[in-house]
C-alpha cells in the first residue's frame, strides 16, 4: 500500500465563512492512485499520526473562495475527505491557504480526485534511499527509501504533475519555496532544496523551537520564509 503524507484543515460545520487557525497531518493509505471515499474499502487515512481509519462519503473537489492571512483574495480548489465521521480538506500544490486563512463562498464542485492532485517534490531533488540519494525522477517502485527514523521501507507507486509556463501566470502561487543550502543549519539542508509551498518537513533544531516553542515539529514550507535564506522562488 502506497502512503501520501499531506497538510489538511478540519471542516468547521459552519458553511464557509470561518477562520481556520489549526492545520493536521493527513496520512492516506491505499493501493491505487485515486481517493474513492466510502467506495473503496482498502483506502484509510491518519490524522496527526492516530490510529488508521476508513474513509467514507464522496471524493469532493470543491473551488471555494477565500482571503489569506493578508487579507487577500483568491479562488482555488480544495480536496475534500472523510474519516471518523468528520469532514477534512486538503489545499492544492503552491496553495495561498494557510492556517489563518478564512474560506469565503462555495463556487463549484466535481466529484473525484487523485493523489497526484495534492503531492509533490519537485524535479531535481535527491531522496536517501539504501544505496544513497538519488533523483526523486529516476526512483521507482519497490526502491527502498530512508524513513524519518532511519529505517528502509519499500517505495509503492510513483506520481507525477506537470507545471508548466502558462500554469504558473495563471497562479503563481504554483512558485515552489526555495530552501537555501544551510539555511536551517550546519549542512541543513545539504543542497538547495525546491519544495510545494504546503509540502511539510519535520524539523527538529533550535530553529524550530524558537519558532514554534517545541523542539520537534511538522511545519509547512512556507511558513520557513520568514528565516533568511527561504522564499518563494519565482525564478524556476
């Protein structure tokens, strides 16, 4: 079974107009490319890391409005799942939507999504495996790739999302956060490092406990910008 590893917000209940100061980390399970909801009985999902649990209901794409954290506006789609009898969504790639954001007013909805819709590394990065880092590009299935604790587990599918020039002018919130070499530390990261605004890493430093008061912690990338040597990249 293939693991996704995303940022979600849990669904107020209160319509759109609400504030969310409050993100999670969603981990799906399945076996194929496509979350299917209450139809497929072998997808599951984690919520910051609690116990696995069947999905249910729909596989909602929703476009909604809202205003970031600077009050601006914006319309995007939003990818919406079920577990435990709660409602959860998941920002797309290069999302202005942050925790603090307020989501504004139902535009339009499909029924159905893909994991490829909400994941990404881009192009060019090297991912540790057994026989050491290799370009996320040339992995494939069944590949052992290093785990947060150090151990080896086995990679189960490879996907992809193209974004292209004209994807870019028409949101460039799609501009990855670029991570300078060093820029969380001595040889943190190794090299430069492109990453989804909403991509999240785990830090464990200093950094992270002047920043967020605990010494271990899962933040999305754009959050780093405001330390010297992350920003958004509008140069790729």
């Amino acid at each position: 079974m293939a693991q996704y590893t995303v940022t979600a917000f849990k669904w107020t209940g209160t319509f759109y107009n609400a504030q969310y100061t409050t993100s999670y980390s969603a981990i799906f399970d399945d076996n194929d490319p496509n979350y299917e909801g209450g139809g497929d009985a072998d997808e599951s999902v984690s919520i910051d890391n609690g116990p696995f649990q069947a999905t249910a209901s729909s596989p909602y794409n929703i476009s909604v409005s809202f205003t970031d954290v600077n009050g601006d506006p914006f319309v995007e789609d939003f990818y919406f799942f079920n577990t435990g009898n709660e409602w959860y969504f998941v920002p797309g790639p290069g999302s202005a939507f942050t925790v603090g954001a307020t989501l504004g007013s139902y535009q339009s909805h499909t029924v159905g999504w893909q994991y490829a819709d909400i994941i990404c590394f881009t192009s060019g990065t090297f991912i540790e495996t057994d026989a050491g880092p290799r370009l996320i590009e040339d992995l494939r299935p069944g590949d052992m790739v290093t785990c947060a604790d150090g151990s080896y587990s086995p990679l189960r599918l490879i996907m992809r999302r193209d974004i292209d020039g004209f994807d870019l002018f028409q949101n460039p919130n799609y501009y990855p956060v670029r991570i300078l070499a060093g820029a969380l530390g001595a040889g943190i990261p190794g090299r430069d490092l492109l990453l989804s605004r909403q991509h999240r890493l785990l830090l464990r430093s200093a950094i992270a406990e002047r920043m967020f008061g605990q010494r271990e912690v899962l933040v999305s990338a754009i959050r780093l910008t405001a330390l010297p040597g992350i920003f958004v990249d509008d140069k790729v």
